[in-house]
C-alpha cells in the first residue's frame, strides 16, 4: 500500500517536547551554577582537578542528550501509530484476508483460499456443511508452500490455515494496537490480516 506524505502537526507532541527542553535547560542552568559556586568556594591548596571538572561537563551532556532522545522517541512512536491509524482508515470498505473457515459464494461459485506452511505433496480441501458434514471434497494435487486459493462449484494432512473473505467496517486503536471491524468476523487485530483485495 503506498501511502503519501503527510504533514500534521501534533499540539500533545509539540507541549510536551516544549517542556522538556525547558527541564533540560534548567538542569544545565542549576549545574553550571552549582560548578561555578563550587569552583568559587574551592580549598585554594586543594583545588579541583580538571579531570573532575571535565566529568561533571560529561556527566550532565550525557544526561541531556538522553532527555533529548527520549523526547525524540516519544514523538516518533507518536506519529507511528498516527500513521497506522491513517493506514488503517483507507481500508475501511475494502476485503481482506483473514484466518477463518467461511466460504465467499457469489454467482453460485464459492471461492477460499489457505495457507501452507510447506510445500504438499497432495492437498485435499474439504468443504462442510452448517452443520459439519462434508459435503465435497477438492483434490487440488501438489501445491507449494503460502498462501492459495481456489474455486468451488456450489451447485454441486497437511498444517493449514483456512482463510477467508471479510470486509473491514471500522478501524480503531488502543495503546499500540491497529484493531479492524470486519463485517462477519468482528473485532480482528492488524497483525492477523494476510491479504487486502
């Protein structure tokens, strides 16, 4: 899916960096006061050494970049899951394929698909009734291992997962999870979806 770029600006991301720049900039300030009093007020026969004034300096960039990178990073996963968000949102009306074991039947041709983990030598897919009976059964010969569709005439063991049709309805987020409303299946998340249409 391609996706444009987008220029948004966040007021949450924006007041929360201005404030932590503020910290930072009044942690730097308190300590070169503090440096400054203490170079002021040092023993004049035991004065400080400069390899101790050079640690401090380190010390307190050290603990203002990590401010800063975190701050960064906060507002990073911010825009990801904003992103997400917007991703998620352009799926809304489309189909997608999702583990399930419904058929999609239209002009009387059912269609489904699944996944193989590896290669088979001879796949045989079973097609059941609403109450569990097989009602047909598809030999489909050697196939290679992903994902697979096929066709069933409706008129008429090997690891796998069933795969089906489903339409998203609504999308939502919570925490950093991208949730989709499918219209048969209900509340699926993101990470399960193996396919859009």
């Amino acid at each position: 899916m391609t996706v444009s770029t987008i220029n948004a600006t966040d007021p949450t991301t924006l007041a929360s960096s201005g404030s932590s720049g503020a910290d930072a900039a009044g942690s730097s300030d308190r300590f070169l006061k503090l440096l400054v009093a203490q170079m002021q007020n040092q023993d004049p026969l035991n004065p400080m050494d400069n390899a101790q004034v050079t640690s401090q300096m380190a010390q307190i960039n050290t603990v203002n970049g990590i401010e800063k990178l975190n701050t960064t990073v906060h507002g990073l996963s911010t825009q990801f899951m904003q992103m997400q968000a917007l991703q998620g949102a352009t799926l809304v009306g489309r189909d997608v394929i999702v583990p399930g074991n419904k058929m999609d039947i239209a002009d009387g041709v059912g269609q489904g698909g699944f996944e193989l983990t590896s290669p088979a030598d001879a796949v045989k897919v079973e097609v059941l009734n609403a109450g569990g009976r097989v009602i047909d059964t598809l030999h489909l010969g050697a196939q290679t291992s992903g994902m697979r569709s096929f066709d069933w005439d409706a008129s008429t063991t090997l690891s796998s997962t069933p795969l089906m049709r489903d339409k998203v309805d609504a999308v939502s987020t919570a925490g950093d999870t991208l949730t989709l409303e499918l219209e048969s299946s209900g509340s699926v998340p993101y990470s399960k979806i193996k396919a859009f249409n």
